[in-house]
C-alpha cells in the first residue's frame, strides 16, 4: 500500500511531500520520491530491503594511546 508522508522542505521549510510506494515482488528496493510544492525542490531515494541483521560493533579505545 503506498503511503503519503509529509516533510518539512530542506531548503525553504515549506511543505515537502513523500511518497512511500510498494516494491515488486522480484525486487528488493523501495522507491521513496518527495517533492517540495513551493521551491521545486526534489529528493529519490531507494530503501534496500534484507533479512540479514547486522550486530553493533562495540570499539573500545584508550583515550591516553588511541589504541583498542
């Protein structure tokens, strides 16, 4: 189901409307498109989509030597 989202614009801070469509089937991508209605301004992005988890890394460093 594609969803409609509203933004603040990055560049006049009007409204910016987002569009949030289903993907394919076969395909692993979203399609995400905004479009600000008063400066023209216009943003596509691709959400990818994956069942693969990915743990946070934790780095410990000595503040002193800058060493793990």
């Amino acid at each position: 189901m594609t969803k409609y989202l509203y933004r603040t614009c990055p560049k006049c801070k009007d409204y910016l409307g987002v569009v949030v469509r289903d993907p394919p089937e076969s395909k692993r991508e979203v399609p995400i498109d905004a479009h600000c209605v008063v400066c023209g301004f216009k943003l596509g992005w691709r959400l990818v989509l994956g069942k693969k988890h990915v743990k946070a890394k934790r780095v410990i460093r000595d503040a002193t030597t800058g060493t793990k």
